[in-house]
C-alpha cells in the first residue's frame, strides 16, 4: 500500500494545467479527488510519474444554473453537490445520488469530475449524467470540445477523452418532473449491486411526455437505456408497460459475478431496483 | 467538608469502586488522537521493512535474486530463509505445537505468504525494493477444500512432516491430517442417537473470517549492541510469552529482552499469536545495529494474519418427542491453513470447543474434531471470543433451530424445557466442564418478557400469510440465542501455552501521600483496563479509583502475565488485582490496630477505613495508614505498602445471556433490516456498567458483521478474494442497529469478587442470535438451515431455492 515515486504538479489554471499534461504526456496522470486514482497507486496498478493536481484551479468548483442548463465544475466535490440549494431546485436526482456515494468523509473530497472521467462502471455519476443527457466538457491542447454522457463511455476505465484532455465540466438541461435514483450495495462505501438513474415528467393527461432511464454496475459501462425510456413515453406508465420497459433495459445488461453474487442474483437485484426506480419516480413525476 | 462529615454514601460514591459506571480514562487520549500505538514510535536511524510475499497459494520456490532490491540505493538488506538458517530462525514454533516458516523454505503454503524480507532506510524505498526481488516459483496443486485433502490425489503439503506420524496432539493419519480431539463418550452418545425417538441432524458451517482490528499488527525491533539488550515494542496481546519465546529463539537472556505493547488499537485474538514481521524485525536490527519497524497493510494482514473460524461442524441431536434432549454427537472438520498456529492452551488443540453442550442439560454427548492442512493463511485465533467458544455456541444454538423445526415445536420452549436448572450448579457437562453458576430461566423469562415473544410470533406468522397473500415482500425473522461462555483461561493444572501456566497477576504500591500504581500481567487493547482494575482496586482498598493508575504491557516493570484475550482479563488478572488488593488491606489493618491502641480483631472495614468496633469516632483511613508506612515506625511491621498476587484461577467462569434478535427481509434483494436487538448478560458482578454496555455493543457489532457478510472466501487456486475493506465487510454506523441491553447478576462463586468476564460474549452469542433470525424468517416456508455469512445474494438464494420469487 506504498505508492511508487511520482512528481506533484498544482497548476492553478486550465490552460497551465492542458499545458503540463501536453508537455508530460504519457507519464501524467490528472488528480482530482484521488479516490480512484490513489488506491490504484498505492497498490501499484498506477504508477504514474507525474501527478497534475486540479486543486488549486477555483474555476472548476463552481455549480452554476443559468436559464434552464446545470453546469458543473469537474472539481465540485460530491458534497458541494449535497449542499447546493440550486441543485436541488434545479437537479434533485443529483443530490439523491450524492447523498448514496460512501460516506460523508469520502464525499468531502470526491470529485464529480473524477467519478464520471475515470471511467469506472461502479461509479454512480456516470449512468446519472446519460439519464441526465449530460455533455461533458474536455479542454486539450486543441481547445474545448463537448461530448454527450451518452457516447463517452466505451468500456472499462475507457472513454471517448483524448489522453491529453481533461474534463473540466459538465452541462445538462434541468430537470423537471419525477426522479429516482435507487441503489442495492452491501454497505456504505461500495459500490452498487445494481442502481438505476430515472426520470419521467408527467403530461396534464397523466401521460408520460418524457423519460430516461440509465443504469450503473450492470457491464462494463453505464448503460442509456432508450428503448426501455421510449417505451414508457410511447405506453404511458402502467404495471405492464414497466414490466416491459424494465425487461427491454435487463436486455441490456451483462453484469459480471464477482464478491456481490452470481451473474442470476445480480440479473434479479437489477430487475427489482430498477423497477422501484420507475415507480418512485412516477409516484414523484 | 471534613471527610469525617461526609456520610457513608459519599465517601462510596468518591471511590467509584465497583459497580459505578466511571468514565473511561482512557478516552482523553484517545478521542483527542494522543495515543501511542507502535507506528508512532520514532527512532533514530531507524530502518523499515517490508515483505515480499506470495502471489501463489502452493507452490515451489525455484530462486530467489535479490540483486536488482540490492542495488537500489537505500536498501540494506534482504533477508531470505537461507540467511535465517544460520541461526536457526527461518522456522519458529506456533502455540499450537506446530512450526511455521518464518520466510518461505523452499516453497509457499499460502498466498500471502512471508517470503523475503527488505531493510531499507524508509518505508518507501522497502516498497520499491519488494519489487525488486525477482522470485521464481514452480506451481503446485492446490489444496483449499479440507474434506478433499485425504483423498488419495491430494497434493501434500507439509512436506517437512510428512512422514511424522505423531503430531503434538496425538496420531496423525495423513500427512494433511494435523490431530483428532476426542471428547466424551462416543459409544453411548450414538448408542442414545440409534435409539432415540427423534433425532435431527445438520452440518452446520462456521465460516472463515478475520478479526481485523482497526490497527494492523507491526513492531519495531532495537538491540543495543553495546549493552546487549534487546527492546521490542509490538502490537502484542500477550507482551510476557513475546518475551519468552523470543528469548527462547535467540538465545537472548530473557532479562536482556524487554517487550513492550504500547497503546493497542484493537486485538480480538489477532495479536496473540507471534508473526514472521517480528522475528524479521529483531534479527534485522540485531544484523544492522539500527531499530528496524515493521508495519503491515490492511491487505497483508486479512490475508496473511491468523484468521478466525473455519469449522464444518456436523451435528447429531437426539431427544424424546417431547422435546427433552438425550444426546448430542458432534464432528468437526477443521480447517487450520497451511501451519497450525491456533493460539489455543497446549491441552486443547480446538479450544472450548467442548463447550458445545451450551446452556443445556445434555446427559450424554461427544465431540471429535480433525484439523487439517489447507493452502491458506494460519490462524484459527479467537476472535473476540474464548478458545473456540463462538464456534461452539453457533452450533448449539442451529442445532437446537433444527431440533425445534423436527420436532414442530416453539424454538424457545424448547431451550427452556432443557436449559440447565439454577439448582443443579455447579454443573458437570457430559463434555467434562464444570459450569461454575447460572440462573438461565430467569435469564430466559425476562428477556420473552422484554420483547413481548409471543407478541412476535403472532405478528410474524400474521406477516408470513400476508407474504403468501402477495400482500408484502417481506419477511420476519425471530433469531433467538442462549449462550453460555467458557473464559478465565485458566487454571494452571489443565491450561498453558507453550508451557507458560495461564496465572495472571498485580503489583500493588500505595504511595505514602494515600494514592497507589497497580501494575498487571494483561493489556488493555481497549478494553478499558486502566478505567476498571482501579474500581476493583477502589473497592478493595478503600483508595479512590482516581487516585490509582494501572499500568500494563511493559515487561520491565509489569509482573509476568499470560495477557488478555479470551476474557480472562477479569477473571484472572482482576482476581489477582483483588486478591493483591487483600494483602494490601491486611497489611494496612495491623498498622491501624497500632494506631490506634487496638487489637487488630477490634477493628472493622468499612469503606476507605478501619473503624473500632463499637466506637464509630474513632477510625484510621487507608490514606492515613499510607501515610504511617512510610513515616512511623510500627513495630513487627515492615515499612511501605506494597503487595504482588499471582493469581491461579480455580475453574474457568462461566458468563452467559440471552439475546433475542427481530429482522425485517426483502425477499426479492436480500437486503436485511434489523427491526430490534435485544441483549441480556449475566456476567457476573458488574464492575463498571457503562464498559459493559460498551463492551456489548461492539461485540453485537462484530458479531452482525460475521452473521451478515463478513468473510475471508478464496478461489479454488487459493486466491483470497476479500482481501481488502471493500469486500471484507466492517460495519460502519449506517448498519449498525440500535441494541437493547439488560442483565442479570448471578456471581462467580469462586471469583474473588464474583465477576465473570463480558467483552466477548456478546460475540458469541450475538452470531448466532442474527443467524437464526435469518434462518426463522423462512422455517415457514420449509427451510432448516442455511449456512452464514447471510449476505444479500446469499439470501436472495435460500428464497430463491424455496420458490419465493416465482
């Protein structure tokens, strides 16, 4: 649990901090609130040899609401996130996911920037920002491009982020409507068994005019569920239409067995969660 | 006011002697982050070590090419077997009469397992140099199921003693085969089976788990080579055996070692036992002349350390339709790793086991137990129990589910119709105990009462036609547990390790101004012994606990001790306090007698003084009398006032409890929701009521831990798969239920002060208690048993099989 040797970067700015990463190339690696990073290195699964820490950059911390679109700073800690009376107006499924991440100690220091860039699939913000349709904000050497949440995620600690981008943001249109973000985990502090993002609004005829349904820890990325989120805007919310919008998302699935069950108990878990998720957020909408 | 104004209570309530629920002195320090523990210690040149280790569970060492680690600038040295051999070091003896590699000697048993050890200048270049160190290993099969490892393909593991034929503990069958315990009488317990009119039978599995205290074990080493002594300061549950066997494997005198534990961040029989980090540790300062500290990762230490458990327990209950118990048969198959390091007394390779009768007045039993060799880590320690004991009183407890279940009857009526009467202690149980008090049914009755049991019943059954009724996902568990503890380990005729008798002892000194040091044979790892021998001492001596300071774990000072685990603190070390305490007062009494111009039979105690007998003014306190010692000459009468016990217990003592455990179950996730715990102990007198709440509370705690998730689990090649905290389940608050404590007072009739012990009952009694509440929830449905740990997809599983989710 002793980390290899590595240089300490703070660069207080974006621009100095795109220009480190371009100048050490490959040997870098971002820092933001180190929760994945750190463990990785301490067990020597990382050994990066320069560290550039976004720290000190203040620019990034910052949740905005201007109009009808969110927007984030990658370094606002998942605790900002909780204390935000804007956010909760604006996004409330953010802070009920939030307040599902660890425990208050890990949430002090935890990064939204950090959750969705690294790519992990236990991650709980990335499967949130594809239900939230998010964009996620990347500054390289060629400036700053946007990606949706929905096509960043290629695989396992694989994303559509160049090597020497950094996320420094995210945006997404506030929400309006029912949300739910329902979580199965052994304890506080892991990650999810099976959790389920949703969103659904609720038209004057009690129909369903729009929804989003995002998965996490169900394969090896988060998984947009369309065809599940269509189904219900197409059928109106009923017993029947959940049960078969829940089983076109388990087609989507392909958990792996690992400490938390077999592959059948985590089919089973997604299933029920994902259903209560609907239905919570239907009894909300 | 005068201290003659003060009335009799004050002058009781200023002592906070026993039965007062004083504040821990401890916890100044602690909660303001001002202890000591070990990786505190700062010396100069001191040096760091680190281990490389196993990534195989069986395997052969082909080389090993330490000279890239060499190299590194920084590095000092890398010790391997072969430069332990010298000096007879590369293997040392286990407490259980078994030898363990103290680094790899020509193969690795385990994964995890010490192999070399790196001395480099700081902690991080030892971490560098560990991979540096270039192994080269040749696999083997392995072994991890001990009912395959007499099968004749099954690879041998201890090649060293593979032709030896007698083991510590008796004949050895195979060469993976380390003992069989036999107890009682085998032929009439399967006699009383054949015949009897019912009989259920289980195999009941005690998973492997890990105590996991919150500081990991480490130590630092420092021989002075000028004087030749050697200091070692450690994470050590037992500071005075460290120094012996130490002593014994380096030929050091043992008056030129000094051993010392300083504030323990949590034992639960962790660090009992003696790890390869010491011995590596002492013979690299010894080498390099420099203080070498050794500190372990949470990771080396879940998968390296001793572990707890792992016993497959098959059982055999017989009894008359009516519920009367007749006789009990019990095999156990235990799995002790690749070493048998089980920190048990010599005499009793599988501890307590033998205390599987319970709280029951078993007329005929018989236990036998076969510890066996397995690719996996040493261990079989006592986590937070006696020897053992947590082992025993989960079987009991499942067995006696089952019995119900076949018999068709209420699980509580059931103990109740067969729990040991108040009348028949002391008790000899058919497995050879001599069960010292205990009062169960009243126990019993008042913890029903508490929750209103027949009120849960209706309301589960009620729930359960709901379920059925498709009216909720829900279902009730009732988990219900009478245990009854073995600790005080213990008499000198029958209890040793590595021939040590299981005395403990104080040290008393009163200074001359009327306050006094007490220095045990035990460490407190957080137990709060500082706190709670002075309220003994209070009690006895009339001595204001504030006025007393306790202190322990060095061995230059403290009087020999076997330490603390197994709750023999208390009933060991506090009797010798008691017993010192004694002396002390007789002593004090023939100098007050000649103070005050009396006989010494004319004078009574009473409180903190020695008052004439019929003439209440006139008194001496024990502080006056202090104060005499040291300033007057008393004729016949030494100066000073001091006293030493070494107290050898009489019997083990037996606390014990009843605990009643609600739980809510989401059929469809398995998630659990503790509805209510409710925990009556009977521990005997009651020294400091708020410790014992403590106490009970972190021991339910660890206790829901194991039940509900907490296990070591390896692959089939041997890998461990819950090697860190994410997977290795500690409760945090969130999970942490409220729990209802309650107590009964039955006192140890041969306890000095009659105390019996409690900081790992509610360990042993909490497991089963949450284990069965899982198990009843789905009795309706047709289940009898379903093994720990009752993780969600576990459960989700056992509904599964029974058909809920269709």
């Amino acid at each position: 649990m002793i980390p290899g040797r590595f240089e300490y970067h703070q660069p207080d700015s974006v621009p100095a901090a795109v220009g480190l990463l371009s100048d050490l190339g490959d040997e870098a690696r971002v820092i933001a609130g180190g929760h994945s990073l750190i463990p990785m290195m301490k067990l020597r699964l990382a050994m990066p040899e320069h560290l550039i820490d976004l720290r000190a950059i203040d620019s990034l911390k910052q949740i905005s609401v201007a109009g009808s679109t969110v927007t984030i700073g990658a370094m606002a800690t998942q605790s900002d996130l909780i204390d935000s009376t804007e956010l909760a107006t604006a996004a409330p499924i953010v802070r009920e996911t939030a307040l599902q991440i660890a425990d208050p100690q890990v949430r002090y220091v935890g990064t939204i920037g950090g959750n969705v860039a690294n790519g992990d699939p236990g991650n709980d913000m990335p499967a949130l920002m594809q239900c939230l349709n998010a964009s996620f904000h990347l500054h390289g050497p060629d400036g700053e491009r946007q990606v949706p949440a929905r096509e960043f995620y290629e695989a396992a600690y694989f994303t559509a982020r160049d090597d020497l981008e950094i996320l420094t943001g995210i945006s997404f249109p506030a929400c309006e409507g029912g949300y739910a973000y329902e979580k199965q985990k052994r304890k506080i502090g892991d990650y999810a068994t099976a959790a389920a993002a949703v969103l659904l609004s609720k038209a004057a005829d009690s129909s369903c005019s729009q929804a989003a349904i995002a998965l996490t820890n169900l394969a090896d990325t988060p998984l947009y569920c369309q065809e599940a989120s269509d189904h219900l805007v197409q059928s109106g919310v009923t017993d029947a239409s959940i049960d078969a919008a829940v089983q076109s998302a388990l087609g989507q699935i392909e958990p792996v067995d690992d400490n938390r069950g077999p592959v059948e108990f985590k089919k089973h878990a997604a299933k029920v969660i994902l259903k209560r998720a609907i239905e919570n957020a239907w009894a909300r909408a | 006011m005068s201290a003659a104004e003060e009335t009799m209570q004050e002058r009781q309530a200023a002592l906070k002697g026993l039965g007062t629920s004083r504040k821990r002195v401890e916890d100044a320090r602690f909660t303001q982050g001002k202890g000591n523990y070990v990786d505190d210690i700062k010396m100069p040149n001191m040096l760091f070590g680190d281990f490389v280790r196993s990534q195989h569970a069986h395997a052969r060492v082909v080389s090993i090419d330490k000279t890239a680690a060499l190299e590194l600038p920084g590095v000092v040295a890398v010790l391997t077997a072969e430069d332990l051999e010298p000096l007879s070091l590369h293997w040392m003896p286990t407490l259980a009469g078994d030898k363990q590699m103290v680094l790899a000697d020509g193969k690795v048993l385990f994964q995890g397992q010490e192999v070399a050890f790196v001395v480099a200048e700081d902690r991080y270049i030892a971490a560098d140099a560990v991979d540096l160190v270039k192994v080269e290993y040749e696999e083997l099969p392995v072994l991890v199921d001990p009912f395959k490892a007499e099968l004749p393909d099954a690879p041998v593991l201890r090649e060293d003693i593979a032709d030896q034929k007698e083991g510590a503990h008796g004949p050895r069958r195979h060469p993976n085969h380390i003992f069989t315990w036999e107890q009682g009488d085998k032929a009439a317990a399967e006699a009383v089976i054949e015949e009897a009119p019912v009989v259920a039978e289980e195999m009941v599995y005690y998973h492997r788990t890990h105590p996991c205290p919150m500081e990991t074990c480490g130590a630092v080493a420092s021989m002075d080579k000028v004087n030749g002594k050697l200091t070692l300061w450690g994470t050590f549950q037992a500071p005075h055996v460290v120094r012996t066997v130490a002593s014994l494997l380096s030929g050091i005198a043992e008056h030129n070692i000094r051993v010392v534990s300083p504030d323990i961040g949590g034992g639960f029989g962790n660090k009992v036992g003696v790890y390869p980090g010491y011995v590596c540790s002492i013979v690299a300062s010894i080498v390099t002349g420099q203080p070498v500290k050794w500190i372990e990762d949470r990771m080396e230490n879940l998968s390296a350390t001793a572990f707890a458990r792992d016993y497959w327990m098959q059982g055999k209950i017989a009894a008359t339709k009516e519920g009367k118990i007749l006789g009990l048969w019990c095999h156990t198959t235990a799995d002790h790793g690749a070493f048998d390091a089980c920190a048990d007394p010599t005499k009793y390779p599988a501890g307590f086991m033998n205390i599987c009768t319970g709280s029951y007045d078993i007329p005929t039993a018989y236990l036998a137990v076969d510890g066996i060799y397995t690719n996996k880590a040493p261990g079989g320690v006592a986590y937070r129990c006696s020897f053992r004991v947590t082992e025993a009183a989960y079987f009991i407890e499942r067995m006696i589910e089952v019995l119900a279940i076949k018999l068709n009857m209420d699980a509580a009526d059931l103990r109740a119709l067969n729990f040991i009467k108040k009348e028949q202690f002391p008790y000899q149980s058919a497995l050879g105990w001599e069960y010292d008090s205990g009062d169960y049914h009243t126990a019993w009755n008042k913890a029903l009462d508490a929750v209103d049991y027949r009120g849960l019943r209706q309301q589960q059954s009620q729930q359960v036609e709901d379920f059925k009724a498709g009216k909720t996902r829900k279902l009730m568990g009732i988990g219900l547990c009478h245990f009854t503890e073995i600790v005080g380990a213990g008499p000198v005729k029958n209890c040793d390790i590595l021939g040590m008798g299981m005395f403990d002892s104080c040290e008393i000194r009163i200074h001359p101004t009327g306050s006094a040091i007490a220095r045990l044979g035990t460490i407190s790892q957080g137990q709060g012994h500082a706190t709670t021998f002075a309220q003994i001492l209070a009690t006895e001596i009339g001595i204001s606990a504030d006025d007393i300071t306790i202190e322990e774990g060095d061995t230059d000072t403290a009087p020999y001790g076997l330490g603390t685990y197994g709750s023999r603190s208390t009933p060991v070390a506090g009797a010798a306090t008691a017993m010192a305490g004694r002396k002390i007062r007789a002593k004090a009494q023939m100098i007050a007698a000649y103070l005050l111009e009396v006989h010494d039979n004319d004078l009574e105690w009473e409180i903190d003084r020695f008052v004439v007998k019929g003439a209440p003014e006139r008194f001496k306190t024990m502080k006056e009398v202090a104060f005499a010692s040291y300033t007057q000459e008393i004729p016949g009468v030494e100066p000073g006032l001091e006293a030493v016990s070494y107290y050898d217990p009489p019997n083990m003592t037996y606390p014990f409890g009843a605990y009643i455990c609600v739980m809510d179950i989401d059929v469809d996730t398995g998630v659990t929701d503790i509805r209510k715990f409710y925990a009556l102990d009977d521990c005997g007198t009651r020294i400091n009521p708020m410790i014992i709440e403590g106490q009970v509370h972190g021991g339910l705690t660890e206790a829901l831990a194991i039940a509900l998730g907490q296990e070591i689990a390896y692959d089939e090649l041997g890998n461990v798969k819950t090697g860190s905290l994410m997977d290795f389940f500690i409760p945090t608050s969130w999970e942490t239920p409220n729990y209802e404590t309650d107590f009964t007072e039955t006192p140890s009739p041969h306890h000095p002060i009659g105390a019996k012990g409690v900081g790992e009952s509610p360990n042993v009694g909490g497991v089963p208690a949450f284990s069965n509440a899982i198990n009843d929830a789905f009795r309706a449905f047709g289940l009898t048993h379903t093994h720990m740990p009752h993780d969600h997809w576990r459960i989700w599983k056992t509904a599964n099989d029974l058909g809920l989710h269709s």
